[in-house]
C-alpha cells in the first residue's frame, strides 16, 4: 500500500507512493479539504489539474445531509461528487467533538450546561461514553449517535480509499487526567473499528488510527505503540497539539520518533495543519499527507498566500492599500489568477464587493501555492537537498523556485 522511495539522510523526512484503490499520491503531500464533498468554489477537474490526488471528506458533515444512504445510492462519494481519484473521509470524531469543547470543558470543571443548549443552530453533545458520543444535530436537532461501529459504518458507505478510525479528539484546556482517559478509551475504539471493518469494511479500503495524548510526551509514546500494534493502515496523529506552533512542533517530533522506531513502513498523516511553517517543518519530521482548511478558508476571506514569512505568509487582498495596486498576487505564479493577470486593484475590488469570483480566483491560487510547495519538498528530499531547500523556503523563496533558489 505505501512503498518509500528516499530517505532524507538528515531529517526525518522521506518520499513514497500512496497505493489506493483509486489510484496513487506522491508524498509528501498534502491533501486540499472536500469537507461536504466539495473543494469549495472548484470543480474536481480543476483540483486535479494544480496538482493534488487526494481531497478529504468530512464524515460528520454528510452524515448529517445529504446522508451515506443517498450518497451509497449514487455509488459511494467518489462518484457523487464525480472526484474519481483518492478520497480520505475522517471520522467525523473531531467535528463532533468539536461542537461539545465547550461541553466537555464545562462538564470536567464541574459547570453542567444543561442539555442541548447554547450551540449556535441547537447542535450540541449529550453524552460521552465507552458506546459513542450521543449529540443533537446542528440541522434540524434530531438525536444522532456516533460511535466506532456507526463511524465506520458511514464511511464504507461514502466509499472512501482510506476511513479514519473513530476517535475522542481532546482539546487542550482539559486536565492530563482527561487526556489520558480518552486516549484510552480511543484505543479500545480503534479495535472496534478495525473488528466492524475486518468483517463489513470495502475491499481495498485502508483504516488509519489516530494518535492521541495531547501535549504529554509519555501518553503521546503510549498512544503511538497502541496505535501501531493495531495493526491498522496508516498512522494519523490528532488532538490538541499544542497552544503555539513549538509546542505542536515538539509534539509531532516525539509522535514520529516514536513510529518510526515502531512502524516505519506505514503512512502517517498529520490531522489539520496546514500553514506554510507547518508543511515544511511536518515533512522534515517525517509526515507523508496533511489535511488543512487553511489555504482554502483564508482564500474565502480574501487572503492570498505568499512567499512573505514576515507576515505569516499571507497578502489580504480586503487591505485598502491594494486598492490601486496593478500587481498580480505572485509574479511568476503559475494559477489562472495571476498569470491570468488579474490585479490586486481588480481582486481587492471583488473582495469588497464579496464577488464570488474572487474568492474561486484566490481558492486556485492558494492551492496552486500549497502543491508547489509540496512538489518542491518532494523534488528537494529525492535529491538529497531538503536541508537548504527547506531553508530558501522558511526565508522567502517563492515554492517552484526553491529548489533553484537553494543553490
Ligand atoms: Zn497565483
């Protein structure tokens, strides 16, 4: 299923090829969000054209509307959404989990909501137990359970090449006996996923379980060894990683040490990050695939990506300074926007006016950037010259002329 290619001598980096029942991805790579089964504002041709081979589905989300019951009527997500390439559905545990941080962290400090209530559109958790997570939909506030089995469940369903086990994904401000709780108790989830899987899952469909333990090393050490005697696919690693980019630095280093001591030879997925910082860094710590919002959310607010460190990468296009401005967002970049030659006068001018054009120009761009960037990480570990070309990056090289730019 994953065959490495080249070993970076001094990180932990590494490429490979990702061997799917709908096709193949080169890692490093990152993995653009599908989350209601649409990269939004683009058609899947366009996705695959700048370059990617996978997008990721959001389980959560569908099974609240349209349904896995529609969607396995249609043949499963891959032709629903007429995306024929690799898909990764996640286990829906984040969102759900996601929706109750407020819940859980009141129910651990001893202030009871009462429930239901609070959540913005009535979406709220009710109960969290060794079953599942019981929750009201943010829709229409009918009761739903997600559990393990229900998890795996919807994604055989949706079809996906690689299903997400089901996981607690614990927030930060939870006490370490919390953490340690949970990730526990995710173990004995990840069985029940690979058991209902074994006997029910789709041919050729891959199950990775996911890492947790929060910003503790030792439980961190603990979640990577039951998740790779699991026996499951891929490794993904979840959770709080942290209040600031060092400390989720660290996190993923202890996580990655740790795997490839462990299982080497598996894939490993890093859940939900996405900044340029972050992919650089990731891939030196030996990450093969990550899924982020950003580069397609801050697009839907009308902030471009660009090679500036300085300012966090990003170029708002909403800043009255460009109002004028007859410069592309990137010269040299190769997306429909700037060598289109659209301006940062005309795009600052769609943004304002909330044009949704604008926001589809930005989308193409920022993800022309992020699979630059990749392809340059992929070209730079193969020959040998991460180091310096990881350098020229984190400095300010433009992604395409990294590699170049490294000498
Ligand atoms: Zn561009």
């Amino acid at each position: 299923m994953f065959a490495l290619r080249t070993r970076s001598p001094d990180s932990r980096a590494r490429t490979g090829t990702l061997r799917l029942s709908h096709g193949e991805v080169a890692t490093p790579a990152f993995v653009p969000l599908a989350t209601r089964g649409v990269v939004k504002t683009l058609v899947p041709d366009e996705v695959a054209g700048i370059g990617f081979q996978m997008v990721l589905g959001n389980t959560f989300h569908l099974l609240l509307s349209p349904g896995p019951e529609l969607i396995a009527r249609f043949g499963g997500l891959h032709r629903f959404m007429r995306w024929p390439r690799p898909l990764i559905t996640d286990s829906g545990g984040f969102q759900v989990f996601s929706m109750g941080h407020g819940g859980v962290a009141d129910e651990i400090k001893g202030r009871r909501r009462a429930p239901g209530g609070e959540h913005a559109g009535g979406g709220a958790i009710l109960s969290i137990d060794e079953q599942g997570v019981r929750f009201r939909s943010y829709l229409d506030g009918s009761l739903r359970l997600l559990s393990p089995e229900r998890s795996m469940e919807v994604q055989a369903a949706l079809g996906s090449d690689i299903a997400l086990a089901f996981d607690e994904c614990t927030p930060f401000h939870v006490s370490r006996r919390y953490t340690e709780t949970s990730m526990r108790r995710t173990h004995r989830w990840l069985e029940r996923c690979l058991s209902w899987h074994a006997e029910h899952g789709p041919p050729g469909q891959r199950v990775y379980g996911i890492v947790q333990g929060g910003v503790e090393r030792d439980l961190r050490l603990e979640s990577a060894a039951a998740v790779a005697a699991s026996g499951c696919d891929g490794i993904a690693i979840g959770g709080s990683l942290g209040r600031e980019q060092a400390q989720m630095l660290e996190v993923v280093g202890w996580t990655t040490a740790e795997l490839e001591r462990l299982a080497p030879e598996r894939p490993r997925h890093l859940l939900g990050i996405g900044d340029i910082d972050g992919l650089v860094t990731g891939v030196e710590l030996g990450i093969d695939t990550f899924d982020c919002a950003i580069p397609t959310r801050l697009a839907r607010h009308g902030v471009a990506l660009v090679p500036a460190p300085a300012h966090r990468w990003r170029l708002d296009l909403g800043r009255g300074i460009w109002r004028s401005s007859p410069e592309v967002i990137l010269d040299g970049c190769a997306c429909p926007a700037c060598a289109g030659g659209f301006s940062r006068a005309y795009l600052h001018y769609l943004v304002r006016r909330r044009e949704l054009t604008a926001l589809r120009l930005i989308t193409l761009h920022n993800l022309h950037y992020v699979a630059r960037l990749m392809e340059d990480l992929r070209t730079a570990i193969d020959r040998g010259r991460l180091a310096e070309v990881a350098c020229a990056l984190r400095a300010g090289a433009p992604p395409g002329e990294a590699v170049s730019a490294a000498g």
